[in-house]
C-alpha cells in the first residue's frame, strides 16, 4: 500500500467535529478517516467529513459549498481514486496538493466523469444551501435505487463505472486494524506540517492509539474465535480486509461492483455457494438496498447481520476507530445461530 501526498479538492463541511477556536482545520472525505485523524490529533483538530452519513462514495456529489472549505483546511486526508472517484480530477490538481494526502497511490489523470462533476458545480455555484442539500438528498436516492434496486437485472458483465472493484486493491482499507495504523502514522507525519500543533502531544495520543488498538486486536481475535466455522458472505468488497486480517471464512460476495445491479448468473453463482455453505450468514451495509438480497436468499436458511464500513454511528472522538473495530466484531458475532437475525 502506498501513501503519498497528492491533491484534494472537497468542499464545506458535511458534518464538523467541533475543536477549540484555535484548532488546526482538518478535512476527510469519508468519517472512518475522521476517526484516525481524532485519535492522533484529539481535540487539537477540527475535522470536517465531507460524504455525510447514509451516502455512497463511491458515487457521492460534492456540492460547490463542500470545495470551499478546502480552502480553509491545514490537511486534507482522502484514501484515493479507488474509492471517491468523483474527486480524482479536483484532488490531483495544482491547488491542493501541498496540502492534500492519499492513502493509496494516485495516478495524476483526469476523466469526463470527473469533469462532468466540476462543470455541474461550478454552474450551481450561487444557489441556496438548502437547495443543494435537498437536490443531493434527491439525487442519491435515485442513484441507490437505479443502481442496487433490480435483483433481476440482467447485466452479466461487471463493466467499470468509475469505481474498479475486482481489479486491484481495494480501496477500503481502514477496516484492517494493521492499515489503520500505518495510516495513522501517516496522518501525525502531515500533521507535524501544521502551524500551532503541540508535536509532544500528537506523539502521546499515537502512542496511546496503538497501545488501545493492540489490545483491542487480542479481544477480537479471542472473540471472533466462535465464528470460526461459520460461511461468511459480504455484499461487497468493502469487508475483505477486515476478513484477511482475522482470518475469518469469507466465501463470496454479492456484487463485484457495487454500482452496479449484480448479473444473474453471478447471481446463480452465489446462490449456490450459500446452498453449499456451512451456516451461511451474509453480512450487508446500510449504504445499499436491502430488498434484493432477501428476495434472492428466499427458501434458504440463511442469516443476516448489518455493520457499517462507514461508521455512521461511531461517535467522532480519540476511542472512536476502537469502537469502530469492536462493532465489525460485534456484527460479526451477530452470525452465530443463537444471535443472528434470520
């Protein structure tokens, strides 16, 4: 995995943690992102998320609000193309890139579908806020059902629509424990860049991480020990690194391409492995519809647990990527026969 400074153009806070007035202004694309930076920079930062919750980003729309607060920002922190392709062109320009760290190599190039974006900021640049929250809240919803609402459709190639799932690493590497930790090293290296930071103290609250983070990694490894023989299905990639570093049983996944309406036969597919797997429980995410995976796990015995690569509910806070580890675990242990949700 390599990291490397690289640019960000993002925009007014989606959500803000709130920080002492004279705090280092810090932005994050995704909120997983803002638990790292909070366990390194405690309340020495205030850090601004940019996808809200309930959102994609793989898909999400920056609003022209949203690119302003960069201007602001001491650091800006993204993982890269992989996962918020809609930033690729903004991040990889001249404004930001002192400024700007991706966690996962960036290859300066630009697409349409970046500019499409840009030109449709920069034509609603003057509208009312309020606008622009609802026409964003709108526009997601027709995209989440467009995408993720068809169990039947008929797409049996996975073509690549800006998000390349199947192909390459993948991009949701904040669930690792072990890639956390190296990007929170990271994150103090740019940090050491940002005039008013107290350096003895960033170097305290790493230590402290890491110490927290080790134990909670013994715990879960005892924990998830009950799960050993259960069949895990995910419905995307986002749960791979998190099953890797645990060693736990993850057998398939639902869609290859999350923004796509998975192939009937890569339906058929999956459908087999559950008939075939051992106390099957399939794993889901809030960002996606729930609908069809229930219509094609119909007649099976099959169970269900819900957790959040996004951390919708942890609470932004110096312990909140523990938490956010501990929940994986516990939606995890959700599989076991005697607690899972049928």
């Amino acid at each position: 995995m390599a990291f490397r400074n690289t640019a960000l153009a993002l925009g007014l806070a989606t959500s803000v943690i709130a920080a002492p007035a004279n705090a280092a202004e810090i932005v994050t694309s995704v909120k997983p992102l803002a638990l790292l930076v909070k366990a390194v920079a405690g309340d020495s930062a205030e850090v601004t998320t940019l996808v809200p919750p309930g959102s994609n980003p793989h898909n999400y729309s920056m609003k022209p609000s949203q690119r302003r607060a960069l201007d602001r920002a001491d650091a800006i922190f993204w993982v890269g193309p992989e996962l918020e392709t809609f930033l690729a062109r903004l991040l990889t320009g001249p404004e930001f890139e002192a400024r700007a760290v991706a966690f996962m190599a960036v290859e300066k190039t630009a697409n349409d579908h970046d500019h499409a974006h840009e030109s449709h900021e920069d034509h609603h640049d003057g509208h009312e806020e309020h606008h622009e929250d609802h026409h964003d809240e709108a526009h997601h919803h027709e995209e989440a059902t467009d995408h993720h609402g068809d169990a039947a459709a008929d797409h049996d190639g996975h073509q690549d629509h800006g998000h390349n799932h199947g192909e390459g690493e993948d991009p949701h590497i904040w669930v690792d424990p072990d890639m956390a930790l190296e990007m929170a090293h990271t994150i103090r290296e740019r940090l050491e860049t940002v005039e008013g930071l107290d350096q003895q103290q960033l170097d305290a609250n790493l230590a402290s991480f890491q110490q927290q983070l080790t134990a909670t990694e013994r715990t879960i490894q005892e924990q998830l020990e009950a799960v050993s023989g259960i069949s895990l299905f995910a419905y995307h990639s986002a749960f791979n690194h998190f099953a890797e570093h645990y060693g736990l049983n993850l057998e398939g996944l639902l869609t290859l391409n999350p923004e796509l309406s998975p192939g009937a036969r890569h339906i058929a597919e999956v459908q087999e492995q559950l008939r075939q797997a051992n106390q099957p429980c399939l794993l889901t995410e809030p960002q996606f519809n729930r609908q069809w995976w229930h219509s094609i796990t119909e007649d099976m015995d099959v169970t269900f647990s819900t957790w959040d690569a996004l951390a919708t509910d942890i609470e932004p806070s110096r312990e909140g990527y523990i938490q956010f580890q501990q929940s994986i675990a516990n939606a995890v242990m959700q599989c076991l026969p005697e607690q899972a949700e049928h």
